[in-house]
C-alpha cells in the first residue's frame, strides 16, 4: 500500500487541535507542563497546529496580578519553556500569555514551532463592561508603536496583522484573533482571510453563563462560513478562578459553517479536539465564489497591511494517516435521520413550487408523463401529484401514460398502473410495438424481417417513440410534458439525445441525482402520503432492478437483459463522484481518496436504523475503474447532451448541470487530464 497516498497531507488535508488544559491561578510553571504535554498529544496524532487559552500561561482571571512584575517574569519563563519543548515537536502551537511591550501590557498570543517564538498577536479589542475590566489591566493593539520586539534574545514580529504561513504546506495560512475580538462587528480575522489566512484562530477564556455555548457556536460557524475559513476556538475551563465566574472549556473547530469538532464542556482533566481541515476545500470556495475577490479589492489597504510569517514544520508524510473525519457516502443525502428528512421535504418543496410556477405562468392546467415503472418517473410523478393539488387542480389533469415496448417486464408494468391507480391521475397505456415495428420496417432494420439484432437503433427507436407520443399527446391536450431524467443520468450522459429522459417542456427531475431521488421517494413511502397501498407501489419500486428495458431478456427468470449499473457503474459510487467533481472541482485523485475514506468502515453505523440502505464497500481498485468511466464519460461524450437540455429548477449547493445555471462546458473538451491523473492512483 502506498503509504503516501493514504496520508491526510497529500490531500491538502491539515489536522488542527484546540486544547483546554487545566490551569492554576498565577501559576505559570505548573500551566506550562499542562501545555507542553497536550502539545505532545497534538503532535503524536499528526496535528501541525494547536491552539490553547487566552492568558493561557499564567491564567485568565488574575485580575490586578497581571500587574505584578513576578508574574508577568513567570509568564516570560514559561514561553521560554514551551518553546524549547517545541524544538522536538512537529506542530506549531499558539499560547496566551501578558506581555509588556515599551510600558505597556498586551494581552498576547505567540505562536511557537521549532523552539523559537515566530511571533506575538496583541488582542485588538478589550471588554470592559458587565464582569469584564480588561481595560483596567491591558493596552488595546492599537496602542503599540512597534511592529518587532526582542524577546527572549531575538527580535519577532509584534501586531494583530500577522499571518503565519507553513513553507510545505502552502495552502495553510492562519491567523490569530483573542476572545472578544470576533465579537465585534467587523472582526480582525474578516481583513486576515481577505489577505489570504485559510484558518483562523481564537485564543479565548470567555467564562460561561446561561445561553453562551450556543452563541459562540453561532458566532464562530457565521465567522467561519463567512470568511470561508476554518476557525478554531478554545477558551478557559477548570482552574480559573471561581471568585465572580465559572468557566467550561468549550473548544469548536469549524470548517466553513460546518462543525468538525467540539469538546465535551465543564470537564475535570486537560483535553484537546482534533479535526482534519480541508484546505483544498476552502481554496476552491474561494475561487468559486468570485464576490470573495471582490470584497478583498475593496478592503486591499487592509489586507496589504498584513504581514506574512514564514516557517516550516516536518509534516507526518512518509506514514500511512487516515483522515480523522466524517466523510458521507451520500453527499446529496444527510446521514442523519432528522437532516434527511429536512432535506426530502424541502427538495419536494422546491421542485413542486418550480412546477407550479411553470404551469402558472404557461396557463397550462394540465401535464403528460411517461411511467414506466422505474424510480425517476414515479418522482416525477409525485411532484406532478403535489403541484395540482397546490394549484387546486384535480389530479386527473396528470395525463399519465404507460407505454410498454419489447423489453417491458409484467412487474414494471404492473408497477405503473398501480402507481396511477393510487395517486389518481387520468391513466393510459398504449403499446407501443406496433409503431415501432413500422419504424423498423421503414429503417429496413434486421428486427423488422424477424432476425434479434438488438442494436442501439433498435433500443432508440422505443425511446423515440415514446417521446413523440408524449409530446403530440401534449400538443393535442394543451398540455407540458414533463421531464424524468435525473442529474445522475445526465452526468453520466446515460440517455438518449432528444428524447424523453433527455428533452421535455420541464424537467422537474433535472438536478436531483438518483441517490437523493430513492431517498425522496422513500420518503414519502414512510411517511405515508399516498397511504399504506400507495406505500407499498413505492417500495415495490425501490426494490426493482434499474433497466433501461429495451432489449428483451430471458421470459424464464424475468430478470432484465439490460442492468444500469453494469454498465455506467454504482450510482451511488458515481454520485459521489459527481459531487466532488462538480462542487468543488477536486482532481479525480482525492475523489479517490474521500470515496476510499467513505466507503470502507469509516462510516460503519452511520444509518444503523434503515436496513435499505447499501452496506457495499469498495476497495481502490473498484474505485479507480468506476471513476475512469465517470471521467471518460462527463468530460468527453455527454456534454453536448447537457448543452441542449430543458428547464428545470436546482435544488441544491451540490450543483447542476443546465448550461444556463452553473456548469457551461465545451461538448468537444478532452478528459486526457483527468484519467492521466487516475493512473497516480495506487491499487
């Protein structure tokens, strides 16, 4: 196994840690040896930051101690100390400690690596108000004359404008904010990430009242989030002073709103968090989003204003270490039974309000669909369902057809009459073999003198037929014909040019991938929408095989001749892939890596209560096969199929493919790029 590969940091992961140490009161020895050995713990697990406490050192509640010069000499020995532990750690750390600067005191956090402070952040906003008295001992930032200071026999880089960058990880840039300053209204990380800082943290000591912990989780997620950052946050907890306050060592690691880590508050012993941040991820937010550029030009004074310190740090890269983080198998699909259903509800919602609109706008009270039995077009289905009962509309305005060819099974068949029976639209079924054998005699085709030459002419001509039923049947009942293909299909370029899982008036379906579609019409299985008979249709069709059904298979087992997945491969694996292809634009080989990471038991449990869903693991070489058919696929035969595709509303941040919302691509690029970079792919 390739060790490399498998390492967190060839992926432009970072693993970060916020600790909560036990402290004394104006006890800077014994606060130290509490630091140095969490900073051990950090290092063993691979982190290559830790952030500790505000005032940290000699402890936050000194109060007027801050102003005896003991202390303040004991503060200093103690950095000494913890910097001379760095000299054997491969982790940077940030410690809080008073600092007196020109007869001034700073409430300071120094960031530490190699065995030399590399630079001191004084805090930029002190509280004084309610039990905060900070102005009474410190000087604000601002205050200072200096931007260097000799400490402890070298000059370093002093002021709230620093940004520390490692050398060998480039992408790593951070930036150091204490406690109240990402209180305020315009915090000091805002102009740090503008200039380039990917992490952000805060030195906190932040005592705690009734209500507190869920507003920093507020504050630190919308600061993180908006900032496109990861923030680390770790304020005080046991052995401040209890005199006017109480303190519990909340720690938070969030990546762009996303809570990665979070310890257990009011704990007795020292601990630390740790959590993998993706810094790739949040590169490639920032490019995407182009409005972040554009708010750093017009903050470019303050952002010039930073200074960047360089350094480098021996990263754990010759050993295998897996990512410490939770990476869903189903990204379009929360894993958490309450977010899913969240999820299902506003997806329906969404996708019904945008058929509404349509008809509303159109005039047009009724719709046409083809039913074939399957997944995609029962959603559809529903969704058509749901916009007439909005509208006030009977439902036997869903002009719904079944048109069952050669290769139609009795049980999708039978699946789609019981599928309209229950939801109550106007049923047909028209067999169309007929028209599709003249079709073949008019093409000349083998099939139509008798001989089984079951060619891609002979599977189009089905499809072609079906749609040119639906869209006459459209035009002579004033209606819309409504779409079924799913996003999945279109990434995948898995349907015919022009015809009905391609083209329609509306694509309800459009940017749903078919992993999200199963969930949603489960969904509305359990909860009973179309009652316990319409319950049963639904899963019926759950569990059926995904066959396009266009080429006869054998009568005596009636499986079907032709499997989906067989050939395209795991929509579920292909999903995923499309995701992070899509979202983020991320090289095919860390989709790789995240689909190993996910897929095999790093996700064990995750849903334990449903039994549906797929337990499948698939090892690097499955991985590797199924993505070079996605890339051959998505990026050199399908685009032109996505060039020409109807209306249909976006659903979600995982992304579209209209050429009119967010993917806009040649139809005749290369994917050389892509599939050269699967053959670095060990396995």
């Amino acid at each position: 196994m390739n060790n490399r590969f498998f390492n967190l940091y060839s992926h432009n992961f970072a693993r970060v840690a916020a600790a909560s140490p036990v402290c004394k009161v104006a006890d800077p020895v014994f606060n130290a040896a509490q630091t140095i050995e969490l900073a051990k713990q950090a290092a063993q697990q691979g982190a290559v930051l830790a952030a500790f406490p505000e005032l940290g050192l000699s402890a936050y509640s000194c109060d007027d101690l801050f102003h005896q010069q003991a202390l303040l000499t004991a503060s200093l020995q103690a950095l000494a100390t913890v910097a001379d532990a760095t000299r054997s750690l491969p982790v940077a750390i940030v410690v809080g400690l008073p600092l007196k600067v020109n007869h001034a005191l700073y409430n300071c956090a120094a960031v530490v690596a190699g065995g030399r402070v590399l630079g001191v952040v004084p805090k930029s906003y002190l509280p004084n108000y309610g039990e905060f008295y900070e102005s009474r001992q410190f000087a604000p930032a601002d205050c200072a004359a200096v931007d260097r200071i000799d400490l402890l026999g070298a000059e370093v880089p002093f002021g709230p404008n620093l940004l520390f960058e490692i050398e060998n990880l480039p992408l790593f840039r951070f930036h150091v904010e204490i406690c109240e300053d990402v209180w305020v209204p315009v915090p000091p990380s805002s102009f740090a990430a503008m200039a380039g800082a990917t992490v952000l943290v805060n030195l906190s000591a932040s005592n705690v009242v009734v209500g507190k912990s869920g507003y920093r989780h507020q504050l630190v997620s919308q600061q993180s989030a908006r900032c496109m950052a990861a923030y680390l946050y770790t304020s005080a907890g046991r052995g401040e002073s209890s005199t006017d306050m109480a303190w519990d060592g909340q720690a938070l690691i969030y990546e762009n709103g996303t809570l990665l880590a979070e310890s257990e508050r009011f704990r007795d012993d020292s601990h630390v968090i740790y959590a993998d941040v993706d810094l790739e991820r949040l590169s490639q937010e920032r490019m995407h989003t182009t409005t972040f550029a554009m708010c750093a030009r017009r903050h470019a004074d303050e952002a010039k204003a930073f200074r960047v310190v360089r350094f480098a740090l021996p990263l754990p890269v010759d050993r295998t270490l897996p990512l410490a983080r939770m990476v869903e198998r189903f990204p379009y699909v929360p894993a958490d039974r309450s977010r899913r259903d969240e999820r299902c509800t506003e997806v329906y919602n969404i996708q019904v309000q945008a058929l509404v609109q349509r008809l509303a706008a159109t005039g047009i009270q009724k719709v046409v669909i083809g039913i074939s039995g399957g997944l995609d077009s029962t959603h559809a289905l529903l969704v058509c369902a749901k916009a007439m009962d909005r509208l006030g509309l009977p439902r036997t305005n869903i002009l719904a057809y079944t048109m069952p060819g050669f290769a139609t099974s009795e049980r999708t068949l039978q699946q789609a009459r019981e599928l309209m029976r229950v939801v109550g639209c106007t049923a047909h079924e028209i067999d169309i073999r007929p028209s599709c054998i003249q079709m073949l005699k008019d093409l000349g085709h083998p099939y139509s003198e008798g001989r089984k030459e079951y060619d891609v002419t002979f599977e189009n001509v089905q499809a072609g037929e079906r749609t040119s039923h639906l869209f006459r049947l459209a035009n002579y009942n004033n209606a819309i014909v409504i779409g079924t293909g799913d996003l999945s299909e279109l990434a995948l370029g898995w349907c015919t040019f022009g015809v009905g899982d391609h083209m329609s008036h509306y694509n309800v379906n459009a940017s749903v991938p078919k992993t999200l579609i199963s969930h949603l019409v489960r969904w509305v299985a359990d909860t009973h929408q179309l009652g316990e008979g319409g319950s049963e249709v639904l899963i019926n069709v759950l569990e059926t095989e995904i066959s396009p059904e266009l080429v006869p298979g054998d009568a005596a087992d009636g499986k079907p001749a032709q499997i989906t997945e067989s050939v395209i491969g795991p929509y579920e694996l292909q999903d995923f892939t499309l995701y992070y292809t899509i979202r983020y634009g991320f090289a095919p080989s860390k989709v790789a890596f995240l689909a190993y990471c996910a897929w095999n038991n790093r996700n064990e449990g995750v849903w334990p209560d449903d039994a549906h869903v797929a337990r499948n693991q698939y090892d690097m070489a499955a991985i590797k096969r199924n993505m070079k058919i996605f890339m051959w696929r998505f990026f050199k035969t399908s685009q032109f199929k996505r060039s020409t595709v109807p209306n249909g509303p976006k659903v979600g941040n995982g992304g579209s493919l209209s050429p009119r919302g967010d993917w806009r691509a040649p139809s005749d690029s290369e994917a050389a790029v892509w599939l050269a970079d699967l053959e670095n792919i060990p396995g």
